[in-house]
C-alpha cells in the first residue's frame, strides 16, 4: 500500500480488500443463528455448548478467544507468505495473551448488555445493543486498545517504538483504519449474534473474531508508520 494513504483510505481498502469471505462469513452467521431457531436437531446440539458457557463462565469465553483468535489466526501467518511476521512464536504468545484478554473484555461486556437492554432477542434490543456496541464500546474503547496492540506488535514489540507513534493525531492514523472495516464487518455480524441468547453470543463472537484478528494484523501491517522499531 502506498506509504502517503490516508487511514479513511486503509481503512476502506482493507474493507474492500475483505469483502468477500466477509459477506461469507455474515452469512454462515445469519445461517446459524436460522438453524438454531427453526431446527430442533441443531438446537438442541448447541445445548451442549450452552451448558460448558454457563458452567464455566468467563474461563470458556477466554480460552475460546484463546484458540479462535489466538492459535489458528497464528498459523494462518505461518501458511500464507503474505500474513507472515517476525517472530511467529512471539506473535502465537501475543496472539494468546491479548485475544484472551479481549475475551475476558468481551463476555463482560455482553453480561452488561444483557443487564442494560434485556436478553430477549427482539428487535428493539437487538438494534440497542448493536448501536450501543458499534457506537459507543467499539470506537471508545475496543478498536483504540487493538489498534494499539497491533501497533506494539508490528514495532516488534517495542513500547519505545510504539509510544512515538501515539503523538499528535494517533486515534486518525492507527485507530480510523480498524474502526472503517470494523465497522462494515462487525455491525451485520452483530445483528446476527445479538439475536443468539447471551451463552451462545460468548462462541460465536470468538469464531468471528478469527478472521476479525486477521484483519487487524493485515491493517497494522499496512498503516503507514513514522519510525519502525529495529527487529
């Protein structure tokens, strides 16, 4: 990507970029959430799931984001040369660490959802956790700390590296270019996953995530930097 692309730019580009395996994946997703209410057999399949989210609670939420945005993202990055970085062992460790984290993050999250908007899947509550997820949550707090993240982990894992970038006008240059694609991948996902009840919301948010850490890792390695950290 030319060095002189605005972050609106990458971040389009980056949407555009992912715009077929993610209509793809929104619509295994509005699939899922079809055979779940209108199948009794997949229904009651997934109860199993229900019961392991319910019993073991955050746990399951973050060794789920463990594995799905963690482990297989990671040898995604060992099999395709194009999404391969320095030090993979180290990327498989941050990888672990921080999508575990987002998912101790997440399933709060959703536990404050339900308390705030109900968990009932009507369509008014629905539409208030999304917008309350797209724009309140997203923006102010997630896409900020991943973006940054990925930004530490592109400068090879350097604070020093990474803190010279957060000067003057940081949130448009390292946080814009995740928000855009963020925002056009996630908001149809979530209208999907909102409808689920809140125990199933925790397994389907980490098997989105998957290609969702993909695209971060992708955006950081195209956002334009001022300084890169020795390797």
């Amino acid at each position: 990507m030319p060095f002189g692309a605005t972050p609106w730019q990458i971040g389009v580009r980056a949407a555009r970029a992912n715009l077929v395996p993610g209509l793809v994946l929104q619509a295994a997703a509005a699939g899922f959430v079809a055979a779940y209410y209108f199948s009794p057999g997949f229904h009651a399949g997934l109860q199993i799931l229900v019961e392991w989210q319910t019993r073991y609670g955050i746990a399951f939420t973050v060794l789920m984001r463990m594995v799905f945005n963690g482990i297989v993202p990671a040898a995604f990055c060992v099999l395709v040369p194009g999404l391969r970085v320095r030090r993979p062992w180290a990327a498989l460790v941050f990888g672990m660490a921080w999508w575990g984290f987002m998912g101790a993050n997440t399933h709060l999250f959703y536990a404050l959802q339900a308390r705030l908007w109900g968990a009932d899947a009507s369509l008014a509550t629905v539409l208030l956790k999304t917008a309350t997820d797209m724009l309140v949550y997203s923006p102010f707090y997630a896409s900020p700390i991943v973006a940054v993240a990925h930004l530490w982990q592109d400068q090879n894992y350097s604070f020093h590296a990474t803190k010279l970038q957060l000067g003057k006008g940081w949130y448009r240059r390292i946080v814009l270019p995740n928000q855009v694609p963020g925002w056009t991948f996630w908001a149809p996902c979530l209208l999907v996953l909102y409808a689920l009840p809140t125990a199933l919301q925790m397994p389907m948010s980490a098997l989105l995530g998957c290609f969702w850490s993909l695209m971060c890792l992708q955006i950081a390695l195209r956002t334009p930097a001022q300084g890169r950290a020795v390797p």
